[in-house]
C-alpha cells in the first residue's frame, strides 16, 4: 500500500512539472512530430516566387505562408515555416565567394532567437536526399555552421556560439549583418561583417553545390546584396 501511495504522489508531481519545447528550423533541437508552442504563422500574400527562384520548407510545410518578393535592390522575406531559397543557376565548383547583407526588421515574437543565412553546396534540394551546408545567424549575435543530409541536421560548428563581429538586436527586434561563405585553396571561410567567425577544411562540409539563402521561421527579413562571385 505504501509503495501504491509513493507511486500515485510521484505522477503526480509529474504531471505539474513542464513539457519540453522545440523551436522550428532554427539549429535549436527540432524534433520531427513534437509539438510546441511556437506554431508558424500564416502570412498574407505568400505562395508566389519570383521567376527562377525555387523553395523547399522545412518538413515540407506549405508555401502559402511563405512570401518572397523583390524590393528595391534586394529581397524581402515574410515567413511562416523556415525555408531555402535557390535558384539552380547558381550552382558551385571551385574557388567562390557568395554574400548578403540581412536585415532582421522587427522580433519574431517567438521569445527565442531565429536564424538567417546563407545555404551552400545544395545538391537535390526539391527531393528526398536534399543536402546542403547552412551558415546561420541570428539577433543574440550568435552564428551556426550546420549539415543537412535527408531530413537529418547535425552541427559543423559546436552549436550557436556568440562573436563580437556580430551584431546585437535593437529594442524592436531589429539587426543587420553582412554574412559570407568563401571557398578557396580547399578552405572554406565563413565571416560577419567582414571578420572570419569559422574555418573549416572545405572536404568537412558541402561545398560545391547550389548556393541560396535560408531564413527560419516567423522571420520579416530584408536582404541586400546577395551575390556570387568566382574567385
């Protein structure tokens, strides 16, 4: 009886203790078919992509909350689930150097931060066996090197790690960073506004392939600059 009685007080301590959550597509622990409480949002206008840009969301989500159009110069995001974008012409070998200025314009209102980058060496983006090199930061000033491979992501860095080259969120939620990935000499580089953050021997990681932007979820992102460069 006594043992019934300790069993029945521990479930229910249990059942008062909090659930684990798990932020989307963000290199904060995703875990396919978990629930959590920071659910996409739906996003007016989206589903169109502008001529010769493709897109794969995470876990397939649909494109609906998904709006990419031109602006200005550059490209603006508002986004539900996390996505890549990519244009197949613009597929790496050898020495090159892809960039982009991002500009996170408000919170994501998620509590957390949210990542945006640069995405290299895509190999069957639209497909099962999608593979690519991601390089992400986000508006605590932290960065992230990461694999994905199917539908699996492991770390190439050791996780979100802060650098002064970055910077810091305003009060609204508001930061800017020009992000770089060059690839040279069978190095490959990865820099903040101009000062390398990472290194890594260019066999280690994805780094021929289709080159794009990736930008995680609940995110209104401005992006300038994105370019290409043979080097």
């Amino acid at each position: 009886m006594r043992l019934g009685l300790r069993a029945l007080r521990w479930a229910a301590l249990a059942a008062l203790l909090p659930l684990p959550t798990y932020a989307q597509g963000g290199g904060m622990g995703n875990m396919p078919g978990m629930q959590h409480d920071d659910p996409d949002k739906p996003v007016a206008g989206g589903g169109k992509l502008p001529e010769g840009w493709s897109a794969r969301t995470d876990r397939d989500a649909p494109l609906t909350n998904v709006k990419f159009v031109k602006m200005g110069d550059g490209w603006h995001f508002t986004v539900g689930p996390a996505v890549v974008v990519y244009r197949a012409s613009d597929n790496t070998l050898g020495n090159y150097r892809v960039s982009a200025t991002f500009t996170q314009t408000k919170s994501s209102g998620s509590g957390h931060g949210e990542g945006f980058g640069l995405v290299i060496g895509g190999s069957d983006l639209s497909g099962p066996k999608q593979q690519y090199t991601y390089f992400l930061v986000r508006q605590d000033g932290m960065f992230l090197v990461k694999r994905r491979t199917g539908a699996s992501t492991a770390n190439v860095n050791e996780g979100w790690t802060e650098n002064a080259a970055l910077n810091k969120a305003d009060s609204t939620g508001k930061v800017t960073d020009e992000v770089a990935v060059a690839v040279q000499g069978g190095k490959a580089s990865f820099a903040v506004n101009g000062k390398e953050v990472y290194s890594i021997d260019a066999s280690k990681i994805d780094a021929g392939g289709i080159v794009g932007m990736r930008v995680n979820h609940n995110l209104d992102l401005h992006v300038a600059g994105f370019a290409v460069q043979k080097m």
